[in-house]
C-alpha cells in the first residue's frame, strides 16, 4: 500500500526488453535509504518489486501483465517517473490508500493555467467514468489527487505549484498517457452490491434515495 505522495522523481537509466516483460534500471536517492530485497516500489503508480539495488539506482521487473494496462512500454532512456516506496503505519496517511495496481491508461488532453495553480485534463476509457466522482480521490503516476471537475469519461485535477514541482506530470504533452487508479473503495461497493451473495437491504436504490449516487 501507498499514499500517493510522492517522495522522488527517479530517471530511467535503462530498459531491458526479453519475452517474460521488461527490466527497469532507475536511478535514485532518497527511496534507497532503507532499500532492501523484495521491496515494494510505487514507479509511477505501478508496484514493483526490487529485485537488485545498488549506490543510486535499483532494478524492478515488470511483467507482461504489468506491461499491459501501464505506460511503461512509452517509457525511455532519460524518462522521470514518480517514485515512493510502501506506507508505514506509524505516519499519517497525508494522501489517500493506493494499492499500486493500474485500472487503465488516461490521455492527457491539455491543462489550464488559472495563475497559481494548473488544472490538467485527462480522458479514459468510459468503462472506468463511474469509478470518479466530483472531489473524489484519485491516483496518475502514483499522485494522490482531488477530482475537480467531470464531463462523461474527461476528468481534471488541480495541480499546485509545489506539486508540480516534485511530480513528471508538469512535463506532460498532449497526448502523453498516465497510469491510472481510481478509488478502490467504489470497486469494493460495486462488488458487493452485484453479488449473488448480498443479502443486504443497501441496493443502487436505497443509495439513490439517500443522495449517494
């Protein structure tokens, strides 16, 4: 589990393609300091697993599952992706809970600058729009952020300077894609709601009723 803050932006130093998926060798700093075998690493939204580390870099290995439903076939030599390593239950949890499991890929389509802060556009797959509400949570590269707008399945999100600072989102062209989680505790409900097994008097319509859908 993350939280969605960020704690470095690592570059990648190189990739190393074979049939089993894709070896990442990323440099880093700060996330090394208490690095071990089999740790668990957020690299832009995406939990990864060190499978060697040395001075300043370490090495994951993305399946071909991995490599299916994120953006690290788009990554390349020099690339920055956000990095944070598994939350400690003795902080406080200052983000949000992210399980480091991708739903899908968003687009980003464009941003606009209000003076302080900087509001990016992203479009997914319609599939996934129920998955985000108006101020609801929500993680791209692995950063915790606020849904501040919705339109069908184009979504946005403020981003504030020191934000923008620490996280490769404010390098994102048109077009660029991001890794994408959406809150887990909706997929839960849903899961619930459409099983067989519920027994429950809490249906869609109960929901409805009382303002919550």
């Amino acid at each position: 589990m993350f939280t969605g803050l960020i704690e470095e932006q690592g570059e990648v130093k190189n990739i190393t393609e074979s049939p089993k998926g894709m070896d990442l060798v990323i440099n880093c700093k700060r996330i090394l300091e208490d690095i071990k075998l089999g740790a668990s690493i957020c690299v832009n939204g995406a939990c990864q697993s060190v499978v060697e580390f040395g001075k300043n870099f370490i090495k994951v290995q993305a399946s071909n599952e991995t490599l299916n439903v994120t953006n690290f076939n788009h990554l390349k030599k020099g690339d920055k992706v956000n990095l944070e390593r598994a939350l400690t239950l003795n902080k406080r949890i200052d983000g949000h809970i992210v399980s480091g499991h991708i739903d899908c890929l968003g687009e980003f389509i464009g941003a606009k600058d209000d003076g302080f802060s900087k509001e990016f556009f992203f479009k997914i797959p319609s599939e996934f729009s129920k998955y985000v509400i108006y101020k609801g949570s929500i993680a791209l590269n692995g950063v915790s952020l606020t849904i501040a707008s919705i339109n069908d399945n184009v979504f946005s999100v403020e981003l504030i300077p020191i934000t923008l600072k620490e996280v490769n989102l404010s390098s994102l062209k048109k077009g660029d894609i991001v890794n994408v989680e959406t809150d887990m505790i909706s997929k839960y409900v849903e899961k619930i709601l459409n099983s067989k097994d519920n027994k429950s008097k809490i249906d869609y319509s109960f929901l409805a009723e009382n303002g919550f859908c």
